[in-house]
C-alpha cells in the first residue's frame, strides 16, 4: 500500500480519536463461520455500554471489587 508502519498507526489513531471507537467491521461484513460472526452484544451489553459512555459509572474500591468476586465461589 506504500505506508509505513508509522502512517498506518498514525491513521488508526486518528479514526480511533474522531470516532471515539475502535474502528471494528460490524458482523454483516463477516460470513457466518467467521471467528468474528455472533459478536453483536445483547441489549444489556448496549446499555452497558451507553451508560459506560454517558460517564454514569459506579465507582468501587479494589477491596470492594474483590468482595464481590469472592463471593461468586
């Protein structure tokens, strides 16, 4: 393609920078035996991922964390 290693990162960044999102094909672009085919997120993964965005995030402490991930054993 002619770019250096250097342009084609610098040119990532940017899209990654402007689109505040990695710039990922969406699965209508990948066959059904992709690896990558069945990567679309549920409803509470969207959410999720809207609320992450809004800034509307729970703040926890590591020693909170870890309490809660003990107590799924």
């Amino acid at each position: 393609m002619g770019l250096t290693v250097s342009d084609a990162l610098g040119i990532l960044l940017t899209r990654i920078a402007h689109e505040k999102a990695l710039p990922l094909e969406s699965e209508k672009h990948h066959r059904e035996d992709s690896p990558r085919a069945g990567l679309t997120p549920n409803a509470e993964t969207i959410a999720a991922m809207q609320q992450a965005r809004r800034g509307d995030l729970e703040t926890v402490t590591l020693d909170e964390l870890q309490a809660v991930l003990d107590a799924d054993d």
